[in-house]
C-alpha cells in the first residue's frame, strides 16, 4: 500500500509540474506575441516608410556579405523613393529631393566599385542616409548608424 501511495504521489507531482500555468499578470515574451497593441507607425505605413524599411533590411544583409569578404552582387536601385508618399507630406520639402539624388548617386557608385572598395562605397550609401535624416526624420538615424561597417 505505501508504494502505492508513494507512486500516487509522485505522478501527482510530475502531473502538477507538466501542467505548470502562468501567473496573473506575467507579460507574454515578445516571441508569444502575435497582435501588437498599436502598429509600427502610429500614423500608419507611408509608401516611403515601408521603402525605407526594405532599404534597410537590404542594406543589413549587404553588411553581412561584406563582412563575410564576399562581393556583393546586383543592387537594387530605390529610385521610387523619388515618388512613394511620405507620411507627412512635409518631409518632401526642396531639401529632399537633392539628398535622395545624393543617395542614389552612391548607390550606383557602389554598383561600379571594385571588390575592394566595396565597403568604403557602402559606408557611403550608409552616410548618405544619415546625412539626409539630419535634415528631416532624425528619429530612425541610430538604427542607420548600426548598418555602417567598422573599417
């Protein structure tokens, strides 16, 4: 009967512990999470921040084949930043269109570098992004600088 007993309990346990719940009021971890409460962009997703996001996600897998010492291959040119709508219409001021010139100047300039000047022609296309959100969207420019590469 005491093995019994002691068997009993020992599977109560083992069956207490494999159904262990969630306290009240424990926060989800960020991978549970399917429905964020309020969306990326609180004034929705313009054209050119969606852009933008894609750019970025571009240039984070460049840096990744640059560092490896791998030559990149064909890039993608973005030359419809020139027309996507913003999401505040006043960010398109004079000022715009010449830095988005600038940017696509140097991504054209990366698309003719040698193997070896690559990463100086990516930092570039990098620095060209800094150089204009200095003058229009600060926010998004320490997410910029974590792309450049470390000579």
């Amino acid at each position: 009967m005491n093995k019994f007993f002691f068997f009993f309990l020992l599977l109560s346990f083992f069956w207490a512990c494999a159904n262990e719940t969630k306290p009240t009021g424990t926060l989800p971890k960020e991978s549970e999470v399917t429905n964020p409460i309020a969306p990326l962009n609180p004034n929705g997703d313009s054209e050119l921040a969606l852009l933008m996001r894609k750019m970025e996600a571009h240039w984070k897998e460049t840096r990744k084949i640059l560092e490896d010492g791998q030559s990149i291959g064909e890039i993608p040119q973005f030359g419809n930043m020139l027309t996507a709508t913003p999401t505040d219409e006043s960010m398109k001021d004079e000022n715009f269109e010449g830095f988005a010139r600038a940017y696509l100047s140097q991504i054209n300039a990366l698309g003719q570098a040698n193997p070896e000047a690559q990463k100086q022609a990516y930092n570039n296309v990098v620095n060209a992004c800094i150089v204009c959100h200095e003058n229009s969207c600060s926010g998004p420019i320490p997410r910029i600088k974590k792309l450049l590469i470390s000579e």
